[in-house]
C-alpha cells in the first residue's frame, strides 16, 4: 500500500536549473498559448470551407490537396455530428486558401 501522507520534497540542488527556467518560461507563455489556441478563423475562410464542403457534397469532386480534409468533415456531416476540423485537416485547407488567393491575384 502507497500512503501519499508522507510526501517528501525533492530538494533544489537534485533539479537541473534548465528545467526550473522551462518550467518558468513555459508557465509564463501558458495564458498566451491557451489565446492563441482560441483563434476563430475569419468568415472568408469559414466561407471558403463551406463552399468546398457544398461543391464537394453536390459533384463529389475536390482539388486533391483538400480532399481528405473534405472528407472527414463530410463524414461528419453525415452522421449528424457537429462539424470538427481536425489540427492537419485546417493545416491543409488553410494552405490550400492562401495559396489560392495568391494565384487569384497574379
């Protein structure tokens, strides 16, 4: 049996200084990396997605760099779930956005 009343504290000396300066940096940069993992991404994007998603919905075509994205929120759609967009899927829509703004512009 383990009793957690006798708790002893590691003395200072034992812990290497560069995780204590970790440790202070990481817990310094916390309330800006919970804000920026907060960003709701703006409207022309979210109406960029909801027009591929539709396109791709009603054809069942999409540019290929997208289309994995595509397909898991369709899954989504289709099952009835409220709609997540996984970390790689925004990655790839985002990069797929910008890249076609660029070509617009030329």
């Amino acid at each position: 049996m383990i009793r957690f009343d006798k708790v002893l504290m590691v003395p200072e000396w034992l812990i290497p200084r560069w995780w204590r300066i970790a440790y202070l940096i990481i817990d310094h940069l916390r309330e800006d990396l919970v804000a920026v993992a907060r960003v709701r991404p703006d409207a022309k994007f979210e109406a960029f997605v909801a027009e591929q998603l539709q396109t791709f919905t009603k054809e069942g075509t999409a540019p290929d760099a997208i289309l994995p994205a595509l397909l898991n929120l369709h899954d989504d759609l289709m099952a009835g779930r409220e709609l997540t967009m996984r970390a790689g899927d925004y990655i790839a829509l985002q990069g797929y956005f910008r890249s076609r703004g660029r070509t617009a512009k030329k």
